[in-house]
C-alpha cells in the first residue's frame, strides 16, 4: 500500500444561524470569512489524527487527499464558490496541505469539472460559454507551477499571515495568504547563510473579496507576476486578502 485515500469532507458552517447559506454571505462578508474560518481550523485536526492513525499501525504509506470541498447550500450550488473569499479560504487550506507535505503526498481541493456544481475546480457550461477556472482552481494552479521537491518548515502564522514554503535547489518559495480583509501586512525575510536573493512574485490581490470568475470575467483572478530587486534583506508588502507566492533564487 502507497498511499490511504482519505476525504476532507464535512467542511460546513459550524453556526445554526449560518450566512453561508444561499446569498445571504452578502450582506456581511467580514462574518462570512470568520465562518470560513471556523470551518478552516476544524481541517488540521483530522489530519492530525488521520497521520497518527497511519503512524500508529507502523505503515510508510502517505495520505492521499482525493476528495475534499467546502459544503454549502443550496447543495454544492452555492455562489460564494465564485468568489475571491472562497480562493482566499482554499489558498489557506494549501498552505496547510504544504505543511503536512511530509504526509500528504496528493491532494485536491476541490471536484474535477462539470457546468453546474461550483465546488469543481474547472467550469464547463454549455456549448455558448468560455470555459475557466473557479477560484480553487486558479489557487491550485499557481501553487502546481510554482512548487519545490522539498517542504521547509515554517511557522503557520505571522500576525495575519498564514505561510508555507517548499524549495528546489537554488529555489526557495514561500506561500503567503493575507487572511486580513482590510489591511496590508509586511514581512522581513532573511535567510540563514544566503547573503543575497533575487526573483519574482506572484500575486493575486483582486482588491475586493467579492471579486469573482465566470463565462465572461474569466480572468478576473489571474496572478500578478513582479520583479524581486536583488537584496540581501527583502521586505516584501501583502495586500489584503491576498494570495503571495514568492519565487527566490539564492
């Protein structure tokens, strides 16, 4: 056996008087995001007791993460999955995935493709629509293109910032998700040993949580690529609710 498959399921509301429910997230995003954030810290638990379950039997195998979405009404339907909110929550489920990369060796975030069901990763529709990605699907996409053969540890969080990091050689790439709505956040990196790095970001700071994707604002999400100058102290800035993928050479 290589891999235990597992799903990442029961990501629901965890409040009887809900806004994740229908549109009702509208009229107050800043309490939809708490929500989504209730629901993104039950997710580490259940790996952590997924990873001791297979540890305990003495197995080598690695977690297979082949189902996992958040789970709202109307039944896999709902809008907010078109929104910026829901790839800022699936951006942070990632970095959380990266962290446990010792583990998990696959994962998804979300259902393949179709034209009806938001929680897919790709949207189809019909014959007289363009096809694109949903949220999750452009998180994903930037985190496969820009990813390391080796996890590094960092601290989950940095004030608001939520982090991971992987590396490849002479790349070292760090994942950055600004959880706070309103407020840019700083950082200052150095790296031990490293006198100087250099590369390129990649940004997706749509400027408003309700930005959104679909048939005919496909690339709406579309990250942003930035020169990093040659430093040998970066100090690079978030945008809120922002999704950050610092690409360093050292």
């Amino acid at each position: 056996v290589d891999y235990i498959a597992a799903h990442m399921m029961q990501q629901y509301p965890r409040r009887q008087d809900t806004i994740l429910v229908g549109r009702e997230y509208m009229k107050d995003r800043d309490q939809a995001w708490a929500e989504l954030t209730e629901i993104y810290d039950t997710l580490e638990p259940k790996l952590d007791s997924l990873e001791a379950i297979i540890k305990a039997n003495g197995s080598k195998a690695k977690l297979a993460l082949t189902e996992g979405h958040l789970s709202l009404k109307p039944h896999n339907t709902n809008q907010l999955l078109h929104e910026w909110l829901a790839g800022l929550y699936h951006a942070r489920v990632m970095n959380l995935y990266m962290r446990h990369a010792d583990m998990i060796e696959i994962a998804t975030l979300a259902d393949f493709c179709g034209n009806r069901w938001t929680v897919n990763a790709v949207m189809l529709g019909s014959q007289h629509q363009q096809i694109y990605l949903m949220p999750v699907g452009v998180v994903t996409r930037l985190y496969r293109k820009h990813s390391g053969t080796q996890g590094i540890k960092v601290p989950a969080t940095i004030g608001s910032l939520n982090l991971a990091a992987s590396r490849s050689e002479n790349q070292i790439y760090l994942y950055v998700v600004n959880t706070d709505l309103h407020n840019v956040q700083s950082l200052e990196l150095s790296i031990l040993g490293v006198t100087k790095v250099a590369g390129k970001a990649w940004e997706i700071a749509p400027g408003d949580v309700a930005a959104y994707v679909d048939s005919e604002h496909t690339d709406t999400l579309d990250p942003v690529a930035k020169d990093i100058a040659p430093s040998d102290q970066l100090t690079w800035i978030f945008p809120a609710a922002s999704v950050t993928i610092l690409e360093l050479t050292i």
